[in-house]
C-alpha cells in the first residue's frame, strides 16, 4: 500500500511537470535535439537543445525548462548565410536531458501523460509541435470571373514515423478535430513521409493556437475572411481546405 501511494505521488507530480512543459515537449518533438558524449577530458556531457527562427518559440522553451528545473539558460543568436536569424538554447543537464528523451521514447512516440492530459495541455503539446513539424499554407486562385482571388488555408504536419502521426491524429481527434486520412509521400527520393492535413476551422474552434506569430497571425487572417465573406465553402478535408470565397 505504501508503494502504490508513493506512485502515485510521483504520477502526480510528473504530471505537474508535464503540464508546465507541455508545449516545450512538443516543440522538441520537433525542432528539438540532444547528443550525449564524453570529451577529451574524459567529463560526461549532455546537451539538449532547440533552434528555430521564430524567436517566440524558442523564448517559451527557455521560459518552460528555467521554471521547471530552476535554471537559467540564454538564447543565443546566429545569422545564416541565407541571411535568416536562427535561434538556440542550449541545456546541459542531465536530468533535462534524461527527462525530454525518456518522456518522447528519444522523439518517436507521444507521452501518455499527453494523452490522458488535461485540455490545455494537450493544447499546449499541439502548439508546440505544430509551431515546429507543422505548417499554415496560404494560396490563392482567381474565381470562375477572374474578378477576385480566392484564398485557401492549409494546415499541415509530417513525419517520417508513421506512429507518431497516427497518434497526432487521435490527439487531434479526441479534442474535436476533423483529420480525416494519413497520406504519405517521398521526399528526396528516398524517405517516406506521412502526412495529415486537419480541418483549419475545427483546428481553431477545438481552441489549437500557434505560439508562432506568423502562423497564428495566418489563423487570425483566416477567420478575418471567413467573417467578411458572403459565403463559405468547406471542402472534404483530405482533398482540400476550407475556402473563403469573397
């Protein structure tokens, strides 16, 4: 009896760990990365880390893992030679280290304290994942009079483990997201990647956001069309997106 309430005691404070971290889980699902190796000097480093060029991303990472674990990690800067600003934090403890690898299966499987999690902390995981693996299209195409283009929202994300997608899919799912199919397609000739393609207004009315200001500002530009047009037409939502007509 005394170790099953010691579990759960442990279950609930994991738990509490994982609803502060929830988004930066998922952002290191996807931008994330880590490598353990033992130097000239013979001392044991690990290192975990998250590069985007979205500074917002990488600004609630750092906020997440210095409140959690009582650090205070920098972000650091860079300029690429295609003149993009990229923007890292790096980690050296192990216990975040052993903490972001045991907790994604090392990036391959979805936590089940995700899972089984409240609300705004399967949100926050999506945000977070989203914001890294995940895309918001914008294109646009000329009506039947070629008079006024027509503008076509499209969310996306990928991976090269189909697991990983299929439980994205069930997560979305359960909070009320249209998904529909998984497809798949190669990239560079040589890898399979597996794909999905949620419904972009039961995204937003599920409550999914974009910590991202680019990509949540394409949310905000979809439901400012979708408000002004006449008429609106939702289309399947493995073939295409929803398309605001004007």
């Amino acid at each position: 009896m005394k170790d099953n309430t010691m579990d759960n005691q442990q279950r609930k404070v994991l738990d509490e760990i994982i609803k502060q971290t929830a988004y930066s889980i998922g952002a290191f699902m996807g931008d994330g990365y880590s490598q353990f190796y033992v130097d000239k000097r013979g001392y044991s480093c690990w290192y975990t880390e998250l590069a985007c060029m979205d500074i917002e991303i990488v600004n609630r990472f750092a906020m997440e893992i210095n409140s959690t674990f009582g650090t205070k990690y920098k972000i650091m800067n860079r300029i690429l030679n295609s003149s993009t600003v990229l923007y890292t934090i790096r980690a050296s403890r192990k216990t975040i280290f052993d903490f972001f690898n045991s907790i994604t299966g090392n990036k391959h499987s979805l936590p089940i304290e995700i899972i089984r999690g409240e609300l705004q902390t399967k949100l926050d995981f999506l945000a977070g994942i989203f914001d890294t693996d995940g895309t918001v299209k914008v294109t646009e195409s000329w009506n039947g009079n070629k008079t006024a283009k027509n503008p076509r929202w499209q969310i996306g994300f990928s991976s090269n483990i189909p697991e990983l997608v299929e439980d994205i899919a069930a997560l979305l799912n359960s909070i009320g997201v249209s998904v529909g199919r998984i497809s798949s397609y190669k990239k560079a000739s040589y890898k399979t990647m597996y794909s999905i393609h949620p419904n972009i207004r039961s995204f937003i009315e599920a409550g999914c956001y974009f910590e991202a200001s680019r990509k949540q500002n394409r949310l905000r530009d979809y439901l400012s069309h979708v408000l002004s047009s006449e008429t609106m037409y939702t289309a399947s939502v493995t073939t295409e997106d929803d398309i605001v007509r004007a």
